[in-house]
C-alpha cells in the first residue's frame, strides 16, 4: 500500500477495526514513513480529545429547520427536473438535472415557494397536453427564468458577511452552464476585492471553467498583480501557466524579482515561464 492507501485508512486503523494482516501492513508502513506517521499521531490526537468531550444534543429546532431545508431542496430539484427533461429550443442536449443550493434559511423558504408553484404549474403544463399547449418557446422562457434566480440568488449571498456563505455563493456558478458578463464580473470582484483567502481561491477556481475566454484571461492577468496571497499567486500563476497566456509573462516576472515573495511562489513563477 502506498501513502494514500495507509492515509484512507488510518481512522480504521486507530479504531482497531481492521483485520490483523492490514493492521500489520499498517503498523509496518508507520515505522517507515516519517509523514503517515506523523498523520497517524494528529488523528489519534484529535479522536483522543473527541472521546473525552461531552457530548452535545442539537435543539429540536434543528430537525425542524433541516426538514424546511431539505423540502425546499426537493421542491427545487423537481422543478428543474422537470424543465430539464424537455430539449431547449436551440436544439441542444439535455443536461442531468442539478439540485439548487440556497444557503439562507429565508432564501431556501422563499425560493422553495416560488419553484414549487412554478413546479407545479410547469408539471401540469407539460404532462397533460405537451403536444398540444407546450413548445419549445415555453420551455426556454421556463429555463431562463430559472437561470435568472439562480444568478439572483447568488448576487445576494456573494455579499454575505460570512466567508462561507459567500463561498457557497461562487461555487453557485458551478451549476449555470453559461453565466452571463455580470456573473463572470461578480466572480472577478470577488477574486480581487474580497478579504477571504478561501473566498477568493473558490472564485478563482470559478473563473478558472473560463478561462479559455480571452476577456476572462486578461482579467486574471491583471488580478495576478494585485494578489499577494502566496496560495492564490501560486494557483493563478499555474491557471496562466496552463493557459499559456503571454501576457502573464510581465507580472510574473515581477513576482519573481520581489524580495518579498516566497521561495515556493517563485519555483511555481519559473515553471510557469517556461511553458509559456
């Protein structure tokens, strides 16, 4: 077994649940690799601790807000479904239907409504007479209504307070298949402006779906000169590296001349250079 075969297994392992020949492949691994072992150490460590706190009841407000949630998903999906199951009008292949993710209660309850009536009126539309009152027009006025909430919903969660609301509000564009300029821009904003580390590499890894787009890539480009985050100059400056975009060439170079830049960023700078 190699490292990340011991690793998968190592909870297994400390809980004495495997079977003494893997055990022992284990135990034998352990005594040899330096890194498992001291992941080995840090998992024992955490479960150690967790044995030994109280445990804690959640409210019984819990359960009924996770059932809203849960609903409102379902009700969600269904919609989509629905709309999904018919080809739009430009011809194109239908896609599998995606669940929506509203991370607000409210917005949950609110969009729940909305998409269960749409839902239900949808279902009646299309599966009592589809050849008669539905065509091809209704469907992509239906989808494109949808694709208007999706993005509504995430323009109000991108400015949450909460860095993993607005993480979950980028990773949002993950399911619209072509997102519009003031999606991509919203997106930009997000991976230049935002305070987060974490918020700004989900947005660059957004951005990164689009990066074929040259718009896109002269956009990154210029980010690449604002950020001084070592992760998100590394993960950009390889983004660009990939792309093999000669623009990037200049503030690479500059990241590379910086005193104050890491080792590990210029090693990612250079690798990046010569492929460009």
């Amino acid at each position: 077994m190699n490292c990340k075969d011991i690793q998968a297994k190592l909870i297994d392992y400390l809980d004495h649940k495997l079977d003494a020949a893997t055990a022992g492949d284990i135990r034998q691994h352990l005594a040899s690799c330096a890194s498992c072992s001291r992941e080995a150490e840090q998992l024992r460590e955490l479960l150690t601790a967790m044995s030994g706190s109280a445990l804690e009841m959640p409210p019984a407000a819990l359960r009924e807000n996770f059932s809203i949630m849960l609903q409102s998903e379902l009700n969600m999906q269904a919609t989509t479904t629905i709309i999904e199951e018919f080809p739009a009008a430009t011809g194109e292949t239908p896609q599998p239907a995606r669940v929506v993710r509203f991370s607000s209660p409210l917005w949950r309850i609110a969009a729940a409504v909305i998409l269960l009536a749409g839902g239900i009126g949808i279902g009646m539309l299309i599966r009592t007479k589809p050849s008669e009152s539905t065509t091809t027009e209704e469907i992509a006025a239906m989808r494109k209504e949808l694709k208007e909430m999706k993005e509504e919903v995430m323009f109000n969660l991108i400015n949450d307070e909460s860095a993993s609301q607005r993480i979950k509000a980028v990773s949002y564009v993950e399911q619209m298949s072509s997102p519009d300029q003031q999606v991509i821009n919203a997106l930009l904003n997000t991976l230049d402006h935002d305070k987060s580390v974490n918020v700004r590499l989900a947005s660059l890894y957004s951005l990164s779906r689009f990066a074929d787009r040259q718009a896109v890539r002269d956009s990154l480009v210029t980010s690449l000169k604002l950020q001084t985050d070592p992760i998100v100059q590394v993960v950009l400056i390889n983004l660009l590296g990939e792309k093999r975009e000669t623009k990037a060439i200049a503030p690479i170079k500059e990241i590379m001349t910086n005193k104050k830049t890491l080792p590990e960023v210029k090693d990612a700078a250079q690798r990046s250079l010569r492929t460009m």
